[in-house]
C-alpha cells in the first residue's frame, strides 16, 4: 500500500503532460488569429480613392478620327452631286465631255457612287389586255435630295432582278416637279413594256421589288413652276430594291 501511495503522490505532484504536450486543437489557434489579423489588414486599405476620380474626364474626352455626325456626312454628299451635276451640265452644253474624258464618270455615276436614291417606290397596273399585249401601266414616286425643285422632262428605264431586264419605258414629262427635300408621283403613263413577257413576268410579283439596273433622266434644276432651271443629263443611274406594287 506504501508503494501505490507514493505513486499517487508522485503523479499528482508532477507537471501536467496537458501543458507539456498542448492538445491537437490547440495547434489551429496561431493560424486563426493570423487570418483574423490578414481580414484586418484588407478591410483597412483605402476603397474610395477610385470613387473621388472625376468620372467625365475619360466619358467627354474626343476621339480623334471618330465617325463624323449624319449632318456632316449629308452635307458632304449634297455638295460633291450638285458639283458633279453641275460640271456635267456645263461641260455638256459646251460640247466638252470633259468629266467623261478625264474623269471616266458622269453625273449619273457620281451619285451611284454616294449611294444617293432619288425612286422610292414604283407601281405598276396590269389589266387583262397585258396577257395578249405585254404592256402596263406605271409610275414612280422620287425624292428630291436637294436644296432647289427639281423637274424631270424625259426617263429611260430598264428595271428587272438578279441582273435581267424584266420592264422598259421611254417617257416624257409635261410637268414633274419635285420640290426641294421634298417627294413627287410621275402620274400613271402606259405602253411600259414586259421584255420577258407577261406570264414570265408574273413570277417575280411576290418579290414586291424592282432593280434599276440603267437609269437616264434629262432633268432641270432649280426650275421656277415648272420652268426654266439648269438642264442636266444623268446616265447610268442604277438602285437596288425599289419597292414595287
């Protein structure tokens, strides 16, 4: 019994081996309280430094080269076909081809290359007589892209899709005047011929559009009532997609 006792005593009386030999658990506080002092760390780094930046110096800055605005672009092309007109006018009326010769463009070509329309839509009447006769009846709205009325006197037209001639006419005109900006109808006239012939022709009505594959117009600008104005010539005038009804 002496001998358990003193072993007892012998125990109680020594260090704990808890203090010598800290528990598993106890090795996870160091990392706990480094990444308590790391979450610290990042929450007091300045976050309204970017904020205070003035937002419109990068928003209202100009860009160099950047598109130019439509006005700028419309007045541009207004100006380049009145002067490509006007020079084919002139040099028409003196007898001198000259913006064919040097150029290899008249007025006609200048404002296809603008990409300037002046149809905007075609009708076209078929009656009963157009099976035996291949002919109808038509008109054509145009729009008047510039600052002066417009009237046209005479229009040869081919129209037709994927490159085929399907309609011809040769028209005058007593009084088609198309103001300023402004849009105008032709008024019906007949004897439009179907070069494809009538039935063939039918085929390409559900497409409801028309190319002009060659356009002439003798017209006049800057006419008083339908009268006086600069004669130009325009050959070649070619669109795409004309609405047709």
């Amino acid at each position: 019994m002496a001998v358990i006792e003193h072993l007892v005593v012998s125990l109680f009386h020594q260090p704990s081996m808890a203090l010598l030999h800290p528990p598993a658990w106890a090795l996870f506080q160091r990392p706990t309280a480094v990444s308590h002092r790391s979450s610290t760390t990042v929450s007091q780094r300045p976050s309204a430094t970017v904020v205070h930046h003035p937002p419109t110096v990068v928003l209202h800055q100009p860009t160099i080269g950047a598109t130019p605005p439509h006005p700028v672009l419309f007045l541009a092309k207004f100006l380049a076909a009145v002067v490509a007109l006007l020079w084919d006018s002139v040099s028409y009326m003196i007898g001198l081809r000259v913006t064919h010769r040097i150029f290899g463009m008249q007025g006609g070509d200048v404002l296809n290359l603008l990409g300037i329309s002046l149809v905007t839509h075609i009708h076209v009447f078929i009656s009963a007589s157009t099976l035996f006769t291949s002919l109808v009846e038509s008109s054509f709205e145009v729009h008047n892209p510039f600052l002066v009325p417009v009237t046209i006197d005479f229009a040869i037209t081919d129209a037709g899709v994927d490159e085929k001639v399907y309609a011809h006419f040769e028209q005058p005109f007593a009084r088609f005047t198309v103001p300023a900006f402004g849009t105008a109808n032709s008024g019906n006239f007949p004897n439009v011929r179907l070069t494809q012939g009538a039935l063939n022709s039918l085929l390409i009505v559900p497409r409801k559009e028309l190319d002009l594959l060659n356009t002439d117009l003798q017209l006049r600008l800057g006419t008083l009532d339908s009268k006086f104005g600069i004669p130009v010539t325009l050959n070649g005038l070619k669109q795409r997609a004309v609405r047709t009804t």
